[in-house]
C-alpha cells in the first residue's frame, strides 16, 4: 500500500521503494524528498501524483508518477503501478556488431528506453535487414533457425512468436499488418531475442576468438602445471 498522509509525507508498506536508477544504474533504495501537499491534491484531485526521490547510490533526482486511486481528507491513495518519467537506459555490447547493424541498433535501444516500442520494432526490422546483407542469404537461414531455438528454449506462445517473427523476418512490401503493432510486452520479448541472437551471431565469435588468441601467446610455466 502507498499514501501520503496528513503530513504530507510518503508511506510505502512494505518500507522502501528501490529500482535501477536511470542515472547511475544501480539497484538501490530511493529516498523521497519532493511529495506533494494533501491539501492541494485533495483540492484538484489529479489522476496521477508525481513525487521526487533521490537515488541513495549516486544522489541524482528521480521523478516518478503513480496513479490515483483514492482521496479523502487526511490521506491520499497511490497505486503501485508507477511510471518511470527517466527509464534507465537498456544497452549492448555495440562495438562487436558491423557497423551498419550497430548504428541502427543503438538507434533500436534509444526507442525502447523512450517507450516508443513500434518504432524500436521498426528499427528491430531495419537491424534484421542489416544482418541479411551483412551475413548473406545463408546468414539469413542461420538467423530463421537461432530464432526457433529461442522459442524453444524461452518458451515463447504461438501468437508472441508470430509477431517476433513478422517484425524480424517481414519484408517492407508487405501490407502494414504484417509489422506487428508492439505494446510494453511484446516489445520486451523482441528486445531479449533480439540480443540473444546478435550476441550468438557476433559478441559469443568474436570473444571466443579473442580468448583463443590469448591463450596461444600465454603458455602457463611449468610450476603452474604441477599439481
């Protein structure tokens, strides 16, 4: 349950609230520190209640907005449903990717952090067309068949797969239905297939390779070995 009550302070039951803070991306507990008056909630009586908090790791203000769900004279009721107004940004090791799939990637993660979710699946599609060019038709087989081990190994229903699937593997002269509309959920499955496969494709080859290169030039001396 969270309130604030008469003297405009913010309870939360069980105490505390933390999250990854969009600022330092630690998981940490937030202090609240700018909660409105009742008296002037209960005055206008908003649907959504916002509240200031600082972050307990780095210090750095986070604005979140909870909806409302009662009012009454000495206590205002939040649901706990609340909505980060700064999302912490999501990443991915870039630097390993072509650079065409790269720059359109990164472009893919700004539209998911924003909560634009179509147009991250559309920038999902244009890295998928990107990789087509990049690995070729056989690239492009290779890719089909990552996906349905991901399916597999995920779990994934009939109907959220199909939507994956058409935004990935579609094509941009298909009628818009075939580029599915994304809501928070689908669109959080897209993203961890979509680093599933990049990450099989190119991050797991290329640090093996880097490992496998270390370990020519570095041979454990003898004492070492013994045992």
């Amino acid at each position: 349950m969270i309130h604030i009550d008469a003297p405009d302070e913010l309870r939360i039951e069980p105490p505390g609230l933390a999250l990854a803070c969009p600022h330092c991306q630690a998981h940490t507990h937030l202090t609240p520190v700018g909660v409105p008056r009742v008296a002037d909630l209960g005055r206008r009586q908003p649907k959504h209640v916002g509240v200031v908090f600082l972050c307990d790791a780095c210090g750095e203000p986070v604005f979140l907005k909870f909806p409302a769900l009662g009012y009454a004279p000495d206590r205002i009721d939040l649901a706990a449903n609340f909505v980060e107004i700064e999302r912490t940004p999501e990443t991915f090791p870039l630097s390993y990717l072509p650079a065409e799939t790269q720059g359109v990637f990164k472009e893919a993660l700004a539209c998911y952090t924003a909560g634009c979710f179509n147009a991250f699946g559309a920038m999902c599609r244009r890295t998928a067309q990107s990789l087509f060019r990049e690995l070729g038709e056989r690239g492009k087989l290779d890719l089909f068949d990552e996906l349905q081990e991901a399916r597999e190994i995920a779990g994934l229903d009939e109907e959220t797969f199909a939507a994956v699937r058409a935004v990935l593997f579609g094509s941009d002269g298909d009628p818009w239905p075939h580029q599915p509309t994304l809501n928070a959920s689908r669109a959080g499955v897209l993203l961890e297939v979509m680093r599933d496969l990049l990450y099989q494709t190119f991050v797991r080859k290329a640090k093996l390779r880097q490992a496998v290169t270390y370990r020519k030039f570095v041979v454990p001396s003898t004492t070492e070995t013994e045992y």
